[in-house]
C-alpha cells in the first residue's frame, strides 16, 4: 500500500531546524573541527611554511622506516571480549615510578619553537595539565629550568645526547636533577645525524634565513613570521651558538665515539629513574635490562636516523618476551592514533610516546593545538577500550591483537666462521 503524501506542517518544520549558535573564534573553530591526528596535520601543513612543517613530517633518506611504522599500526587486528560493562573505563597507568592519566606522553623533539613559538610551553603546560609526562630534548629551545616553570607540579623527562664536550652533557644532568625532573631518557641512536633530505632540499637552517624562496612561502602565512619575529630569540638547552642546517649542527655536538663507558657515567650522576632511548634489538634490550637501568624506549627516532631501521611495534613482542614482565619497555615512531596506543599496551608496552602527533596540534593552533591532539587521542583510547570491552590499561592483553603480516624476512644467512 502507498505511503500517503501530505505537506509539512510548520510545527514540523520547526522541529527540523537547527541553527548553532555562532563561534567567532576562528582558532577554535578550526580546532574543534579536527577530529583526527590528520586532520591536525592538514591544518599544520597549512599553516606553517615548509621548511618548518618538513623538518617536523619528514624523515630519513626516502622516509621508508617511518612509512613503514605507521603501516605496522595499520596492520593490526583486534579482538574485542563481549558482554562486559565498559560505561566506566580507567585510562591511567604508572610508568618509570610515577603515574600518567593516560599511557603516552610528549616525546623530546628538538627545536620545537620553530614550529610554533610557543614551543615546549604549550607541550609542558598542556601536558601538565593532562596529567601526562613531558619530555624535554637537549635540542630544546626552551630552558630546563623555563620547562619546569611551565608544568610545576606534572612529570618532566629531559632528553640527553652525550656531547663531544663531555661537561655540557654532565651540566645539564645536574640540571634536570635540580630542576626535579624525575626521568632521564639516554638517546643512544644519533651517533651522527640521519640523512633529513627534506631539509637540504628546503635549505632549512637554525635559525631560519630570509631568501627568496623563504619569503615567497611566507607570503600566504604572514602569522607564522610576525610569531617569530615578535618573540624572544630561541635559546637551546644546550647549543652555545647556531648557524647551518640541522645536520650540521647535530655532527657538530654529537659523539660517535659514545659508549657503554658513558652510561655507566651518568648512571653514577643521574639520581632519578635511567631510561635508554633508541634500542633496535632484542640482544641490545636484554643487556640493558642486565646492566640495570630502569627502562628503555623501543625507538628509531620517528625514522629520522636510519632508514630501513627495525619497526619498533614489530620488535615489541620479542622484546618483552626476552626481557621478562618485570622490566619497562615504552615505545615510539609511527603513533598517529589512540588505538596504535592501545594496541601497543595490549602487545606487551609499559608506555609510548608521541612526537609529530603533539607537533602537528602545535602547529595548528599553539597550546590550545596542543590540548586537542591529546583530547583527539584520548578519545580515541577510551573508544577502542570500550569496543575492546576492557575496563582498564591492566585488562589490555597479547589476546586482545594480532599482527598481520605484510614485510616478512628472509632467513639470514650464517655468518662465515674466521678462517673458512
């Protein structure tokens, strides 16, 4: 029987009209309107002159270790339980002796107030106020002690690179432990800087050089120079002078000569929880694990060193296999989504951290930026729990996800014995 037509009433009509109230604060407006970790990167791209904005996207040599990374997370399967109250769910965690409201923090990234001027402020304070770890980069460009003031009473990590000036590393250790951060993150995979091809081809330098290429991208973002021309100078945490690309000033601080020697040194000077950054081995985290440090961080450097490099969420399981429950093993590299956070915990992870997911908020709208892409990926985490049907970090287990397999090696071959 045909459905019989009528026209609208306008009581009717009235019950389907709808009109928002407004909002004429175009930062929010554009923030609020991001729902996704890419979508934060898209107003990012926008926003920020190139070079800026590659320095923070891009990686090493073709970018084939970061691609890679993400596609790990992508390939994943999960597992969800039935039939179980999940209208509460308890995100928070605790790691390397303190608690975290959610299982990931900000990672270390180097010259941060390029990006934005506000810079590690936003990243502290936002994370401070999220309850969350913040981590601090030698290459910082705010002070250990301005880091400090900006998330007083949170969780600050600092970030340490062994220089060729031995008294510059050993410095800042003292100043992080005055300054009360309660974790020092000992990156061990920059030996030398990674190939940033982006960055030779954009002729990126610390501080940026006005050319004619620079001032042609800066015209359709006249925001992004006025913040940085109109506020302090950058200052680092630990660079005494600048000038050259970023590869040249990494090989100009770094040591590659750095060794086992040196950890045990700051191990003896370091009075809070000693965690090494930048492992890419299970043999590498088991001695680790056996020379007594309190952690490590599965890490390549967001494939920003060496490309091809292990994918750090394909190492996990192993590694926390060989290394026993006891022992924290955080990760990084590839995040771009709550459920990569979940699905790391599920497989075995203590912790992970976030580097180009908080820069790209930074990027689109300063601390407020900041704010969302924790809050995008909050609630993303809790989503994923409850579609998961577990109640808490602790409930997340190996049964939870598989990972599929895509890049599958091939057997090595034996090493020749000397002499044959």
């Amino acid at each position: 029987m045909p459905v019989a037509r009528q026209l609208p009433r306008p009581a009717e009509l009235r019950e389907l009209l709808s009109f928002r109230k407004p909002d004429f604060d175009l930062r929010r407006r554009r923030l609020n309107a991001a729902l996704t970790i890419e979508d934060l990167r898209t107003i990012a791209r926008r926003r920020t002159p190139r070079a800026a904005f590659d320095y923070t996207d891009g990686a090493a040599d073709a970018e084939i270790s970061l691609a890679r990374a993400r596609q790990a997370f992508r390939d994943i399967e999960f597992h969800p339980s039935i039939l179980r109250d999940v209208s509460r769910v308890d995100t928070s965690t605790t790691v390397f002796g303190g608690p975290s409201s959610l299982p990931f923090g900000i990672a270390p990234t180097g010259f941060t107030r390029l990006m934005q001027t506000e810079g590690e402020y936003a990243g502290a304070g936002a994370a401070g106020a999220a309850g969350i770890p913040f981590g601090l980069s030698t290459l910082g460009t705010t002070s250990i002690e301005d880091v400090r003031a900006a998330n007083p009473t949170g969780r600050n990590w600092f970030q340490l690179y062994v220089m060729r000036d031995r008294d510059i590393s050993f410095g800042l250790v003292e100043r992080a432990a005055r300054a009360g951060f309660d974790t020092l993150l000992f990156t061990v995979d920059t030996p030398v800087a990674g190939a940033r091809l982006r960055d030779t081809r954009n002729g990126f330098s610390i501080p940026p050089q006005l050319t004619a290429s620079t001032i042609a991208d800066a015209i359709p973002r006249p925001w992004w120079w006025w913040d940085f021309l109109t506020t302090p100078k950058l200052e680092f945490a630990s660079l005494s002078s600048t000038g050259g690309t970023v590869g040249q000033l990494v090989n100009s601080a770094m040591d590659p000569t750095i060794s086992f020697a040196d950890l045990d040194v700051i191990r003896s000077i370091w009075p809070g929880r000693l965690v090494v950054k930048g492992v890419q081995s299970v043999a590498d985290a088991v001695e680790l694990a056996e020379r007594g440090v309190d952690g490590i961080v599965l890490s390549n450097h967001g494939g920003r060193q060496l490309d091809r490099a292990p994918v750090p969420f394909h190492l996990l399981p192993s590694v926390v296999r060989e290394v026993g429950p006891d022992f924290e093993v955080a990760v990084d590299t590839g995040i771009m989504h709550g459920a990569d956070i979940v699905a790391a915990i599920a497989l075995g992870a203590s912790f992970t951290l976030i580097g180009r997911a908080y820069l790209y908020g930074l990027m689109a709208g300063g601390r407020a930026g900041v704010d969302r892409a924790i809050a995008i990926l909050r609630e993303e985490i809790v989503r994923t729990m409850q579609l998961l049907q577990v109640n808490t970090i602790a409930d997340l287990g190996p049964e939870h996800v598989t990972q599929l397999t895509r890049v599958v090696p091939r057997a090595r071959a034996a090493r020749s014995e000397p002499g044959s």
